[in-house]
C-alpha cells in the first residue's frame, strides 16, 4: 500500500473544473507513481544518497538534519 494517497477524479473536476480537474489528476497520478517506485523511505539518509548521489546526497542529509 502506498503512503502517498490521492483524491478522485471526481473531487479534482468537482474542484478545479472539467478539463483542468482532469489534468490535476493526471499530474497527481505520475506523482504517486514516481513516489511508490522509490526504493527507500523518504527522507532518511540512503534515500538521499539514492535521490542525489554520494556526495550531494550526504550534504543534503547533514543540513536536514
């Protein structure tokens, strides 16, 4: 099961409008798609290292520290 939950169809196009709800949906799709392909859990230091590299990633671990 994915931590990265979207609303329907229905609530974006209640929302936003019939064809810009469509495309906000479509967008928050590819989203959740990139999200659960994600071999590690967000935020922790081997995602950064995966996310940016050795080097960029073990900076921007320290500074969200």
């Amino acid at each position: 099961m994915s931590n990265y939950n979207i609303k329907t169809l229905e609530y974006y196009i209640e929302k936003h409008g019939d064809t810009k709800g469509r495309g906000v949906y479509a967008a928050e799709l590819k989203k959740k798609e990139k999200y659960d392909a994600q071999p590690f859990k967000r935020l922790t230091k081997d995602w950064f290292l995966w996310r940016y590299g050795a080097e960029e990633g073990q900076i921007r671990f320290e500074s969200h520290v």
